[in-house]
C-alpha cells in the first residue's frame, strides 16, 4: 500500500489552519503535553526497544536516556520563549515584531535516531505552530511511526488536532521525493547524499551534515579525566552519534601517558595487521564505508574483521598515517573505532584537523581538552565548524546538554561548509517567519562625521 502524500498534506495543512493563530499558552500546554508523553519512562522504552530491535544498531539502555534527555532537553530550551504574535518592540525605531508559522513540515529522520529526531523536531514545529510529516528511514520505519503515534496521543488529550503529526508509513526515496516537493518546507537529518536530495525538491529546507569529530588533548588536560570523558562519548549507543569522536589527537609530550589512560577505559591499539584487516572489512570498495558496522559492538567488528582483542575490549584504536582519502581512518566512521594522531605545534594540529575535515565532516564540530583559554579560542576561530567542544564528552555535549549552554536538538546544522543553510544547532527558532510592523519616527539623516569621521581624520576627503 502507498501513501497518498497528496491527502496527508490536505489533513496537515487543515490542522495547521486550527492553530495558526492561537495564543502562547494554548500552545505552551499542547507542547506540554507532546513533551511529558514522550519522556515517560514507559514510552521511551518502548521507542528504543523498538529503534534497536528494527536496526540492529545503537544500545537499548542509552536509546532510553536519548530518547528522555533530548525530550527535556528541548522542553527546557523552550520555557518562557515567545513564538506566538507580537515577539519583539523596538520603540524607538518605531519596530513591532510579529512570529508567524511556516506550515507543513517535511522531517526526514534518520536511522540512527528515529525516534528522538521526531520528538527534537516535533517540539519544535508544534512550539511554533506548524505541523509535520515525518518520512522515516527505510529501515526503522516502525520505530518513527509508533512515535509519531505517541505524540497524536498527547495532542487528542489537550484538544489539539492530531493531524499536527503524521508519518509516512511505507517509505522509499519516491516518497521522500514527494513528500519534500509537496509540503512548506523540509528539514532533513542525514548525510551529504540526502543534502542533495532535499535541496532537489526545490523547497525551503534545513539539512544537516557529516561529522568527524577529531578531539585535541594537551599536556594541561587533566589526562584520566579526558580520557574517561571521550570513552564515555565514544562508546555511549556504540557510537551511532554523528558527535561521537573519531579521532583524539595528542600532544607528544604527554602521548604515552594518554594512550595508557584510553586503554586502561577499554581502548585496544591495532597492530599494522591488524590495522590492515579492520581497514578491509570497513572500505571494502576502498571507499564507501562497509554501514554494516555502524554503531555495532565492539566484538562484533573485531570478529568480522578477523582481529582477536581482549575481553574487556570498549573499543579498537588505530594510528593515522595521512589526513584525507589516503587514509580513510581520516574520516568519520560511525562505529567504536578511534583513529589516533600525535602533535607538537598546535596550530599546526589545527591545521590538519581542518584538513581531515575538509575531506569528512567540515562544518560540523571539534574537541578540545586544555586549560588553556588561548586554544580554545584559536579552535574556534580557525576550524571550520559550528561547534567547539572544550573539555567535555563530546557527543553528550555538542547537541546540547544539562551541563552545557547548546540548545538541545538532534539535527545540527553544518553551515555552508557543507552545503548548509545554518551552522547552528537547528531548534524552534529556524521554524518561523516574521513580519516588522514599522511605523514613522522623526526622522534623521546621519552627517559626514557620523557616517565616516574616523576614516576622514585619518585620511582627510580627498
């Protein structure tokens, strides 16, 4: 059976007319009540039981707390902010700010998280007054429809019409192609091959894009905690999180004593056979990543790849060789495999990050551990990305934390670094149009001295 995109659109649309102009609190308790069902412990069980039954990645415990921490996450960011009518006043300009709503909302979600990326966006579109359509990946279609069905349950029971959320329930590329084309506006969560897709439809659109988080550590980290910080990060869902470090780059003055504290949380280091097979059994072509490694356990890649580790083996660590094509353990890998780099000239380390990056994941993120303000700030001024991390684990960080500043979400924009409309972390703020309603004011045009008196004493006006 097929959707009928066209009839979905229709009963989306009639929904959004229903609450197009309600007030801030009618729309604060229709949020409310979407936000509370999906954090219940019992729905979030569900959903991740669910999610890593039908994709066979990812960890069931830490889909759980996912699935709670972003849904309080994203409430949390949304108390007391106003999308509703007048938002802002400027008075002395004369500025009356008005929010208005998009519309339909195509959410393209992917399998990684299936569940929590409808309710980041969901709280999200219903906060600003749109409706959704959720096009689910193909192989966790189950996961997003069920919570798809979870939020129309909390919409019936404050009165607000359900059709606000609907799902797709036989998805393919056609589909996903159509729904895009069809509805407002798209917001898509996936790799560059989907930015492509999405930005074909021809429609308005948020994307995200890869990521290749590569963390710096210096001889001023506190070294076991860094250490325990990245493992945690790394092996939280198998590392199904485009957050999740791909590689830790080490100051060589403190080089060994690191390398003893990631193998004493779990870490293995290859040998160069080793290294070998695992670089076969992952880029199989010598290209494309093998997905069947994705956010699988640690034993299970190291079986494939025929490389026999320690029991109590968390994760497998190589060294890199060449940042770019040369050396695919460069780039991202989705999976509990950690690439290794070693650096004496920091700026010079900044310098190969960005060019790892430019060839996976540019626009995305960076780590960083050091006590010292002036690389942090050298990071972020020189690497090209929308997030800097500093002494935090990183996938629990960058997409917004109970221990950080980032709003919460899990679609993070990559900016035009990776074909892009936003660098930031996407939230209810890229959901809404505004209308300035201008009035007159006296009038007053700027003299010369105001306009350009600085450069004018300096260089007179010839």
């Amino acid at each position: 059976m097929t959707d009928n995109i066209q009839e979905m659109y229709i009963k989306a649309r009639k929904a959004f007319r229903e609450i197009e102009f309600w007030p801030q609190e009618r729309v604060d308790e229709m949020v409310a009540a979407v936000g509370w069902e999906f954090q219940k412990p019992s729905t979030a069980q569900t959903l991740a039981r669910l999610a890593v039954d039908e994709s066979g990645i990812g960890v069931y415990e830490d889909k759980v707390a996912k699935i709670q921490n972003k849904t309080r996450g994203v409430m949390r960011d949304l108390i007391g902010e106003k999308t509703c009518g007048l938002i802002r006043e400027d008075k002395e300009k004369g500025l009356r700010i008005f929010a208005k709503p998009i519309g339909v909302i195509a959410n393209v979600v992917p399998c990684t998280n299936p569940e929590s990326t409808v309710s980041c966006i969901g709280l999200s579109v219903l906060k600003t007054r749109n409706a959704m359509i959720v096009s689910p990946h193909p192989r966790t279609m189950g996961s997003s429809y069920l919570a798809v069905e979870h939020g129309r349950k909390a919409l019936a029971k404050v009165g607000a019409p359900v059709d606000l959320f609907q799902c797709v329930k036989h998805t393919s590329r056609e589909i996903t192609r159509e729904l895009m084309t069809g509805c407002d506006f798209a917001m898509a969560t996936g790799g560059a091959a989907l930015v492509k897709v999405v930005y074909e439809s021809a429609k308005p659109c948020h994307t995200v894009g890869a990521g290749n988080v590569i963390s710096i550590i210096d001889e001023t980290a506190d070294l076991k905690v860094a250490a325990a910080k990245i493992v945690k990060s790394k092996t939280a869902n198998n590392s199904a999180s485009c957050s999740s470090e791909n590689a830790v780059a080490i100051e060589a003055s403190v080089y060994g004593e690191m390398m003893e504290a990631l193998k004493n949380e779990g870490g293995y280091l290859c040998t160069t056979e080793e290294r070998e097979k695992l670089r076969k059994y992952m880029w199989p072509d010598g290209k494309e990543l093998n997905r069947d490694i994705v956010a699988r356990p640690v034993a299970y890649i190291a079986e494939h790849a025929g490389i026999i580790i320690p029991e109590k083996t968390r994760f497998l660590m190589v060294l890199g060789t060449k940042p770019g094509p040369e050396d695919r353990f460069s780039g991202e890998k989705i999976s509990l495999v950690l690439t290794v780099w070693k650096w004496t000239d920091f700026s010079e380390m900044v310098e190969r990050m960005k060019e790892m990056q430019r060839f996976s994941g540019e626009g995305h993120s960076s780590s960083i551990h050091t006590n010292r303000d002036d690389r942090k700030i050298e990071l972020a001024l020189k690497s090209n990305v929308g997030r800097v991390n500093c002494n935090m684990p990183h996938a629990a960080a960058n997409s917004g934390s109970f221990f950080n500043g980032q709003p919460t979400t899990d679609s993070l924009g990559c900016g035009t670094w990776a074909g892009n409309m936003t660098s930031d972390n996407i939230n209810w703020r890229h959901f809404l149009n505004y209308t300035w309603l201008s009035d007159p004011i006296p009038e007053h045009i700027p003299t010369d001295e105001e306009l350009f008196g600085d450069y004018l004493r300096k260089w007179g006006r010839d």
